[in-house]
C-alpha cells in the first residue's frame, strides 16, 4: 500500500490527504494528514470519499469525434489535428473573438496558464473565463475597487484569534465544511456567530443572532447596521483617518437607511438591526464570511461594496481575527482567476490593456498580443446565441447544468460552428460537442492548486490515467506546438518558473519551496516567507476606497402569476453538476434525487405533502422534482440544489446578469408550483 500526501480536488478550503493506491496501480482509500496546518487530521465526507470517482466505469477514456451525428472514437493525433484546424480555421475566417475559451477550476494552476496563453498569443483572442464569473466575479471586481485585491484577506487559522463571525451568504458547514467547524470552534471558545441568511442553515442554530432578511436586500441590511454604528458613535475613526478615503460619501450615502427603512425592505425587526450593529462594532476583532449569498445577485458587486465599506467603517482589516473572507468554491478557482484565465488579465492581475504589460508578455512570449478585453462566460452564451461566437473550447466545465437559464444555454451552444470539451466524464455538455478529449483527473497528474486562503500547494500524481486519458496540460501543451508556441515543457513544475518569471505575487513560487504547508501569495520572491494576512501597513491599492451603494431590488421577484421566490444552492454531498459526486456510491447514496424544500406553511396552502412530485415553472422553463417539507426556508420561497441534470434548477434561473461582474442572478428569481 503506497500514501501519496495531495490537495482534494472538491472546496477551496484546501485540505490535504494522503490517497492510498495499491501495487496494481489503483485507488483504495483517503487517510487523513495529520500535520496539514488546514485539514489537522479532519476530513469532510467529500474528501473522505475523494478516491471514488476516479476509476469509475464511465471515465472518458478515448477521444471521441462527431460523425454522422454520433460522437464516436478516434486516435489522438486526428483530434488534435481537428481541434487545431477548426479553431484556426474559424479565428481566419471570422476573426479570432470569434472563439471562447472556457478553462476550468478544477485543473491546476499550470494548466490554466497554458489555457490563457494558447488562448492569447496561439489563437489571438482575450475571450477566455471560467466559473469564476459564475462565483466570486462579483467579489474580484468590488474589493479591487475598494482595496485594490479580489482575494480573502485573512487566512482560516484567523478563526482562532477572532472575537466575532458575522456570516453572511454562506452556507459554510455545508459548503466549506472544514471551515465551518473552525467557525464552531470559535464559538466554542466564546466568539460571538452573527448569521445572516433566509435559509436556517446549521450554523444558525449557534448564532447568537440569526437574521432571515429576504433575498436580495443585502445592501438594505449593511447600510442599517453602518447608518447604526454612526449614530452610535462606534465607528473606528483612528481608522477612518489614517487608512480610508471617500468617508463623507459614506456618510452622505447613509442617510436614509434609518432601522425603520430597513426592516420595510428586509422584513427584519429594527431592533435585530439594531442589535447587529452594536454587536458587530463593539467586537474588537470581527471577521466577516461570505459567499454565494452576497455575490450572485444583479447588484453582486454593490453588496461586495457594502461588505468593504462595513469592515473599513469598524476597522476590521489588516489585522489578525478581522478581515472580509470571501471563501473561494472550488480547489482552485483562486488559482484559475491568479493564473489570469479571465477576460481582461494575464496571471497576477496584470492587466491586458496596459500597453507596458502586454508588451512584457508579448517579449516572453515571442509573439504580438490582443488589446482589447475579451468576453465574460455569461456574455459569451449570450453572444452564441445572437450568431455572433463560432467555437468553443470548454476545459473542465459543465455550462448546460451550471449556468442559468439552460434553455439559452441549449440555443446558444447548438448555433456554435464547432464546441470542442475536453473532461473526465461525458458531462451534458460534453454530449452537444463535436469533440470531446478524456483528461486525467486529479490522481492522475502533478499540479499546483491555490486554495482560498491564497495557499499554493501540490496536487500529486498517484496513479496512471485511464485507457488514452492525458494529463490537460499535456493536450494543451501538444496545441502550443500547432501554435508554433514554446511547448518543451516536460514537467509542471517547468510551466510554474514560467509562471513565477512573469507573475510577481507567486515570483517565489517554486515547487521545491512547496514540500511541507505550501506558500500564500503574495510571495513576491525565492527569500520571501508568504503573506497569511493582506492589506497589513496599508492597502494594496495604498488607502482603503469607501464605495457608496444605494438598494437595487432582484430583478425579478415574486407576483401573481410566479408567486415564490426560488433560491438555489447546494447540499453537504454533492458537487455541483454531479459530474463526479454522482459517481461515488456512497455520496450517490447519501442525497439520490432532486428535491425542492418547500415551508410548512406553504405546503398547507399548495396541500402539499412531504415527497410529493411537484412541477416547478418559471418563465423560462419546467422542472419536477419531490417535496421536503421543512422550515430551512422561510414561507413564499422555495430552494432547490443545482446538482441534478434531470431536475435541473438552471432549466429555471434567470439570466439577468450584474452590469459590472457579469454574475447572473443564482439567487433569486420568480416562479410557481404545482402538486402532481
Ligand atoms: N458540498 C459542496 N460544497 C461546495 C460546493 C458544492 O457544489 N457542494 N461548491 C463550492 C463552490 S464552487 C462554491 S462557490 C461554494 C458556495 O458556497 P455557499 O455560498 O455557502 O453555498 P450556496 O448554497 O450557493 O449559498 C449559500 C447560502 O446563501 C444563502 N442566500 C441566498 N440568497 C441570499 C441573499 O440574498 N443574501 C444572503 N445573505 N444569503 C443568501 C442561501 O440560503 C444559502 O444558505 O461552495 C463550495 N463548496
Ligand atoms: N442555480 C445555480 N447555478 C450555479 C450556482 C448556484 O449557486 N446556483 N453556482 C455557480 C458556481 S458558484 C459555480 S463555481 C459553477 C460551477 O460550474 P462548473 O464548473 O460548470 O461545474 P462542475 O460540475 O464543477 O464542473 C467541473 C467539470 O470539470 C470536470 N473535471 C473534473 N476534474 C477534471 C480534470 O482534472 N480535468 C478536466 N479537463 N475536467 C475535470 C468535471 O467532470 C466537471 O464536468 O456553477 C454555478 N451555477
Ligand atoms: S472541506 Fe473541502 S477541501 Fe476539505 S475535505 Fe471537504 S471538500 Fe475537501
Ligand atoms: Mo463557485
């Protein structure tokens, strides 16, 4: 029995386990890493479960090519040839913003950089993103805004030292379960647990105040808890002054946002405003949590704004137990977004507009560089469907069960001249493509993985992949060199000096440095220890920005003929899609179907009974799915997980996106039920 130590491939959170592989070269088990400075020997069911994907009979194992409408299998060299001719072919002949590239979360860091660069200098264009825009888009553009960097401020051992957690939009005992528990241990040890959510989700049960504001009034409620601490007298004016700018503004901002106004839009008591406030700002040390809450909405970026303004307000940043920690979701979405798989960035946020910088990576990389901006993700689904996208390359994502409203999704992708997926699995998407490239998944190749905490760590190559499966930085690296682009990389850890050379905030990233803890970035050079804490002496735009924001209501809520308010999510069991939590038998065991939590009073008023079929519409499109009876949600709204294809609640979802971060609206959205 062999134990390779490796970083889990689901949350962000980062823990490490040792996966154990027998002599014949396959999987049998996780056992836990005892000295891992965030996992400490724990493990949620996820990871524990984390081998079981992985030589699942379904495992894509040759690369397939449409012919005659069916994808059928083909050799290697016949599908890169395809894939190379069709997207330059395509770049030719409608200009190379004609393609989207869609990288992928789930991948290491190396090969999101390769992803960018073969997107940029091989095919000539900026449109490349990934679920990020679906995720923390919102966070990325309002703390650059407000502190000059989109990452967590503070790292999880900050739990120990804080006095005060105010989550918000996060259903993190669920979601990010290793640090859910810090946050338990926390209380525990006598820190005060602030819950902002309609859900009542398990943390709520520990608060010491649990507000159930509706959906979407986010922003009604920050801006009554600051308009609060003014007229309390318990901002932090030492501060204000030395580290902020634009505090008038703030002021001047607040003025309408008295208890009573509040609790009109938020349907809270003035006094739970009242009383969060005080307890908020007398906290010496607050940190504030959050997630898909806060960030998938219309007005994402302004409830990001208002979290900024909150923690500048009580000066919580910059210091040990304090900060705003937006929990990254998937293993390396951090990294996905530093390694520049975004529209409008190369890797460290550099942007691809400065003429200096692109004129750096353009030396680096032998070649003259795309100016404008590329596409969003969202933006680009919308532009298939107007005829406007001809290709596409989707690594590692799922968009038909992902992204809101699938029918668009359906319309968009089917237009495509060509959609190329490269997977493990052969995901809904997958199956609309015209050639589909089997990867290998995480225990199959070495990587760097940047969890949400901004540590860079080894993911470790345990096992061989599956049938013809490749590594996706080796497919990637074979379309460099059809590109005519530098493509002797032998081995990641080569793709990362090529990272660290251009890349200031991981300059000292090396993977001989990442043996024990790994590194959080900023880690600018070899010497450097990295950064557990941002934003120290000043911020990294130098004074923190206070960025007024007014209440926007969703953009779609509850009437007459849609008279619930829909709220999706996720369970403790399943990962997104399903793609591969599906496909472990006792995940898959734990959480079968697609259910809808309907409140007990709305079930008396439907006659519903617990899981009864119910026909779920919208104006966009129908789903069914069975009844759980339960005051998680509060009455006229309803939830629904996004994990089953054949339930999907993004057959649901509305597609109304935030103008700045191009987000869509996850959160809410208007629609009606039927018992059948
Ligand atoms: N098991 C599991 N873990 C996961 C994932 C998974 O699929 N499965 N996905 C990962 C990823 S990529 C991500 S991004 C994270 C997401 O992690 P979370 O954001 O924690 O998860 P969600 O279920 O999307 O939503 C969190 C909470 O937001 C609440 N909420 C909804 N609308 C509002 C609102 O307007 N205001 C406020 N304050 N709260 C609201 C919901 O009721 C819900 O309880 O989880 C990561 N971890
Ligand atoms: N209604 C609703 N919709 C949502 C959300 C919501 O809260 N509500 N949340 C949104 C959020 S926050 C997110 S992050 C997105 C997630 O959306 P996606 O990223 O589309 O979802 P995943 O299922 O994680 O897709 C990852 C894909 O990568 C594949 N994969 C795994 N490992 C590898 C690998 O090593 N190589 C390759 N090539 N492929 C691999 C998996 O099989 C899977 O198909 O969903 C969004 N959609
Ligand atoms: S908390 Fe996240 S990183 Fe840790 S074991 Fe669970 S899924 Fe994996
Ligand atoms: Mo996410």
């Amino acid at each position: 029995m062999n134990a390779t130590l490796t970083t889990c491939p689901y949350c962000g959170t980062g823990c490490n386990f040792y996966l154990l592989s027998d002599d014949r070269g396959r999987l049998s088990g996780v056992e836990p890493a005892a000295k891992h400075p965030v996992s400490r020997g724990q493990l949620c069911i996820k990871g524990w479960n984390a081998h079981a994907f992985v030589d699942h009979p379904k495992r894509l194992k040759t690369p397939l090519i449409r012919k005659n409408g069916k994808l059928q299998p083909t050799d290697w060299q016949t599908a890169l040839d395809l894939l190379h001719d069709k997207l330059s072919e395509i770049a030719a002949k409608e200009g190379p913003d004609s393609l989207m590239f869609l990288s992928s979360a789930k991948v290491s860091n190396e090969e999101n950089y390769l992803l960018m660069k073969l997107a940029r200098a091989g095919y000539g264009t900026n449109n490349i993103d990934h679920c990020a825009r679906l995720c923390h888009s919102s966070t990325v553009t309002g703390l650059v805004e407000t502190l000059g960097s989109g990452a967590m401020t503070n790292s999880l051992s900050c739990f120990e030292e804080t006095e005060l957690v105010f989550v918000i939009g996060s259903n993190t005992t669920e979601q990010h379960p290793l640090i859910g528990s810090r946050i338990l241990q926390a209380v525990q040890r006598g820190a005060k647990l602030l819950v902002a959510d309609s859900r009542k989700i398990r943390l709520s049960r520990h608060a010491d105040l649990h507000l159930r504001h509706q959906n979407g009034s986010d922003v009604a409620l920050l801006n009554g808890m600051m308009w609060q601490i003014l007229q309390d007298g318990l901002e932090n004016r030492a501060f204000i002054a030395q580290r902020t700018e634009n505090f008038s503004a703030l002021q001047h901002s607040l003025k309408a946002f008295t208890p009573d106004y509040v609790a009109r839009i938020t349907g809270l008591q003035p006094g739970q405003i009242i009383a969060a406030a005080r307890q908020f700002a007398t906290s010496d040390r607050a940190m504030i949590v959050y997630a898909m809450g806060i960030t998938q909405h219309s007005h994402g970026v302004d409830n990001v704004r208002a979290i900024s303004n909150l923690a500048l307000l009580t000066g919580n940043l910059g210091r040990p137990g304090t900060g705003i920690n937006p929990l990254r979701g998937q293993n390396n979405v951090q990294g996905a977004c530093d390694m520049g798989a975004l529209p409008d960035v190369y890797s460290g946020y550099q942007k691809v507009s400065d003429p200096q910088i692109r004129e750096k990576f353009s030396t680096a990389w032998s070649v003259k560089l795309p100016e404008t901006p590329g596409r969003m993700s969202t933006h680009a689904i919308e532009a298939a469907a107007g005829g406007e996208l001809h290709g596409m390359l989707v690594l590692g994502e799922n968009p038909v069960i992902s992204d809101a409203n699938q029918a668009l999704v359906r319309q968009a992708l089917g237009k495509l001249e060509f959609l190329a997926v490269i997977d493990i699995f052969l995901t809904e998407t997958a199956q609309l493509a015209d050639l589909v490239l089997p990867a290998a998944c995480y225990a199959e190749r070495d990587g760097t993985f940047t969890s949400t905490e901004r540590r860079v760590q080894r993911g470790r190559k345990v096992i061989e992949p599956p049938g013809d499966a490749r590594a996706d930085w080796q497919i990637l690296v074979a379309l460099l060199h059809r590109c005519g682009l530098k493509n002797d990389y032998t081995a990641p850890a080569e793709i990362m000096h090529e990272i660290a050379s251009l890349t200031p905030s991981y300059g000292g990233i090396d993977y001989s440095r990442l043996e024990g803890d790994g590194l959080q970035w900023p880690c600018p050079d070899p010497a450097h220890p990295g950064s557990p804490i941002l934003h120290l002496e000043e911020c990294a735009r130098g004074k923190g920005h206070f960025s007024p924001v007014d209440y926007r209501p969703p953009g779609e809520l509850p009437d007459a003929e849609y008279p619930l308010l829909l709220n999706t999510g996720r369970t403790a069991f399943h990962w997104h899609t399903g793609s591969m939590t599906r496909r472990s038998h006792l995940l898959d065991r734990e959480e079968r179907h697609a259910f809808v939590e309907v409140n007990p009073e709305d079930a008396i008023t439907y006659q519903i009974s617990e899981r009864q079929q119910l026909k779920i519409s919208s104006r966009r499109g129908s789903i069914y799915a069975a009844t759980r009876v339960t005051d998680r949600v509060p009455s006229g709204q309803i939830f629904i997980p996004f994990h089953f294809a054949e339930a999907a609640a993004n057959v649901l979802t509305n597609n109304l996106l935030d103008p700045e971060s191009g987000i869509p609206e996850f959160k809410v959205c208007a629609v009606r039920i039927e018992p059948c």
